[in-house]
C-alpha cells in the first residue's frame, strides 16, 4: 500500500479534538505513542500503545481494534501523537481497511503539534 503526504494545514475543529484526545491518551498512560480515531457517526475511539509480552500493538492499530469490536462500520479520521518520525505501513493499512485509503491520518509530535497530513492510499 502507498503513503501520499501532504502538509499540515489548519485542522478542521473535529481533527484538532482526536489530536487532542490521542495525545491525552499518551500522556495518561505513560505510552510513547497515544491514538484517536473517529467512525462515521462521530464516535471516538482512543488508545495508547500496547506492550505486554505476548502482545505488542501500536496505538493507532489498537484505536483501530476498539472501532471495529465496538460495531463501527467505518472511519472517518485517524490521529496519532508520537516522537517517531513516521507511521508503520501495517498502521496505515488498518486504517484503510476501516476507513478506505483516503482517510485522513494526522501525525502530531508530543506536544500536538501536527507534523504530517497522511493517507494510506
């Protein structure tokens, strides 16, 4: 699957509350990575990255997880707060599968600043 980046412009009022919401989740949980995502009704589903020993996932695909368990049928935006530098091809894959590959996928540094406009189409 293909990344196309595109610069950060100014977020729409519903991205600034998943960055928001990712970057609470990562400050919280004391995870290197925090994420929210949105479904086609508005709802949000927020997580922190998983690191047990026999289970190891990323926020974003954890975020993800909670969407589809709890009957979304769709993505409208992703959000992910993270010192790394970029995104995992698997995290953007999971966002299309829910979402389809022109869902909008913020990357925002620790403070919230967002870095990167990211699809995964």
């Amino acid at each position: 699957m293909s990344e196309s980046t595109q610069p950060p412009a100014a977020l729409d009022p519903e991205d600034g509350k998943i960055v928001t919401l990712a970057r609470s989740a990562r400050a919280r949980n004391g995870v290197p990575e925090g994420a929210a995502v949105r479904d086609e009704t508005g709802r949000t589903y927020v997580a922190g990255s998983v690191e047990l020993p026999s289970l190891r996932l990323s926020a974003l695909r954890t975020a993800v997880a909670m969407a589809v368990a709890s009957g979304a049928g769709s993505l409208e935006a992703a959000a992910v707060v993270s010192a790394a530098a970029g995104l995992s091809p698997e995290d953007l894959s999971a966002v299309a599968d829910l979402g389809g590959p022109a869902t909008p996928v913020f990357l925002a540094a620790p403070d919230g600043t967002v870095r990167e406009r990211l699809t995964a189409g």
